[in-house]
C-alpha cells in the first residue's frame, strides 16, 4: 500500500473540492465540471506544444498527483498561459483521469 504524504493528501483535498464546487475561472465562465473544463483549457493551450503521446510514453516522470500538478503549472508559467489556480486544478484533474489515474 502507498503512503500519502502531507502534501498528497492537501492536492487530493484540494481536487475534490473543487470538482464538487462551482468556481469562477480565466474565461469568465462557471466551472461546474472540472474534467470537462480541464479538457476543453487542455485543448486549448497545451495541445500547442504536444499531443496525447507525451503523457502515454513508458518514460515518463510524471509519477505522482504532486508530480502532475507541478508539471502543469510549471508549463503555464512557463507559456505565461493566464491561467487561475481553478483553471490548472481542473487540467490537473483531467489529466488524471484520462491518463494517469493517481
């Protein structure tokens, strides 16, 4: 069995309060489903630099949901994408949920 650091367990915290809320984001619209939103701001900024491919390959190291949300938001920090922090939870729980699974 894993064992969930501090910081782990506040990203998993932090993931599911915010699929279970409705929150403001960068385009001015209401999220109401994160994974929906996270894809559809995905879509929009990250497949400019990569596909799919890159969170498929045997070597990656994104290994954890730290991992992951530190990957997404050292990408739009450095793109300068204007995200809030409600925008890179909801590509962060996307991300999970279709490919990482954490």
């Amino acid at each position: 069995m894993k064992t969930l650091t501090t910081n782990s367990i506040k990203s998993l915290l932090l993931l599911s309060a915010i699929s279970i809320s409705n929150i403001a984001c960068a385009d001015g619209e209401e999220i109401t489903d994160p994974i929906t939103h996270g894809e559809k701001t995905h879509n929009n900024h990250c497949y400019k630099c990569h596909t799919d491919d890159v969170y498929k390959r045997d070597n990656r190291f994104v290994k954890s949901i730290d991992a992951l949300s530190q990957q997404v938001v050292r990408c739009k920090d450095g793109n300068n994408v204007p995200w809030f922090d409600e925008d890179t939870d909801a590509v962060v729980q996307f991300l999970n949920k279709k490919y990482y699974r954490f």
